[in-house]
C-alpha cells in the first residue's frame, strides 16, 4: 500500500499528500540552501518527525499506565553538518505534565528514546533528549 503521494511544484517547493487521509504537508527548500524557507525543509520533517514520533509512542504506553500526557510539548532544533551536508544533531526539549512518578517517567523515557523514529535515525545522527518533567 502507498503510504504518500510527493510532487514537485517547482520553485524548491513539494506538495506531500498522505494517501489514507488525504492530508496534505508542504515542503520548501531552506533559506541556507537556496530556498525561501516557506514551510518545512525535508530535514526539518525528519527532526520534528523524532518528536512527534516520541510522543506518540509515550501516549500509546500512557493508554497502560495512569498518567495523562495531555499537553505534552516539545521544541526541536536541527544542526546542519557540511561535507556532505546532511543533519548532523537533533536536540529535543520535552515539557512534560506532572503526575508522573519515578517509576512511570523512567518508562516514558525508554519508550521515547528507542521510538520507531529514533531507531531508524542513522547513528551517526546525534539525538540529544532532555525530560523537563513538571
């Protein structure tokens, strides 16, 4: 099954269609690479898509434990390596609710840190997480 449609609109620019939901996502390429820097950069989907992997993965292990992660956040920023270009450093800063004991948060950490996402990552990639826990 095709998961998404991706068409070059020119410019620098791509429409993504997600083939089941019919939703639509916009690329552009980055100011720093010749781009406007109108709508995410294919780098920057694989570094917000680590997050949102990660918070994802933590909700469905919250459907088992008693702790809401309602209003969970977090802020991603990507480092660019040079030669070859590429993303070289994803950092993530979660803010996460309170109400989590030790024992939960321990669990939540280890499932965000070994999400889908986070595995498929080449490790060469560094992925700094830090858990600001409320």
């Amino acid at each position: 099954m095709i998961t998404s449609y991706v068409v070059y609109e020119g410019e620098l620019h791509t429409r993504l269609t997600h083939e089941r939901s019919g939703e639509e996502i916009e690329t552009d390429a980055p100011v720093d690479n010749h781009g406007r820097g109108s709508a995410f950069s294919p780098t920057d989907l694989l570094a917000t898509s680590l997050a949102s992997c990660m918070l994802t993965m933590m909700g469905i292990k919250c459907l088992h434990l008693k702790y809401d992660l309602e209003g969970a956040s977090c802020a991603v920023k990507k480092v660019m390596g040079d030669d070859p270009r590429r993303v070289s450093e994803i950092h993530i800063e979660m803010e996460l609710p309170e109400g989590a004991d030790e024992k939960t948060r321990q669990i939540l950490e280890n499932t965000a840190l070994t999400c889908p996402v986070a595995k498929s990552i080449h490790p060469d990639i560094q992925q700094n997480i830090i858990f600001n826990w409320a």
